[in-house]
C-alpha cells in the first residue's frame, strides 16, 4: 500500500503523540491525555475498526485515573488498567448508610 507523503508526517505525528502520552501516563503525569487525544485524532483513519474501538475503551478507561503534575513511579498499562478498572467498581458501589445515634459514644 502506498503511503502518501503527508500521510507518513502524519503517522509519525501521531506515534510521537501516542508515545509521548503513555510516557507521561506511566508516571500519571498531568497532560497525558492531551497527547494521547491528539495522537488518538491523527491515528484513527488509519486504524482498522477493532484496534479503534480498542483502543477508544481503552482510553476512556484509563481517563479514570488521577493525574499530578508531579510524577509517579513508572507504571505498566497493565497496572494502569488494572487500577482503572477497580476505581470503575469502586465508583459503581454506594456506601453503605449507617444509622448512628451521635449520643452513643461506646460504639
């Protein structure tokens, strides 16, 4: 297949992009999603439709996570889908009520 010469400009914009994101994700540095976003925009018309929509639920998972601007230890995207996935259940769960009578202070 031919690759039009601003199509591969566009690839390696949007590989720098993605790259650069998921280096910033790995540490969940604030901006990640800028650039992934950006790189997700460039790579889309040239992904086939699964890999797509993988990695559009992927993201949006991911987009779950709190980010800093100060850096994190170094994460794998399993473990970042892994967190993402339990702060997903844990948001899907209500606390539980108690009734507390404020003038039992033994229990």
């Amino acid at each position: 297949m031919a690759v039009r010469a601003g199509g591969r400009n566009r690839r390696a914009r949007a590989l720098a992009e993605l790259v650069y994101g998921q280096l910033l994700l790995s540490r969940k540095l604030t901006g990640a999603f800028d650039h992934l976003g950006a790189g997700f925009s460039l790579a889309g018309p040239m992904m086939m439709a699964e890999d797509y929509l993988n990695v559009r639920r992927r993201h949006a998972l991911l987009r779950r996570l709190e980010l800093a601007s100060t850096p994190a230890s170094p994460h794998s995207l399993d473990a970042l889908l892994v967190e993402a996935a339990v702060i997903v259940k844990l948001e899907g769960r209500s606390m539980p009520r108690f009734t507390h009578d404020p003038c039992d202070t033994s229990g």
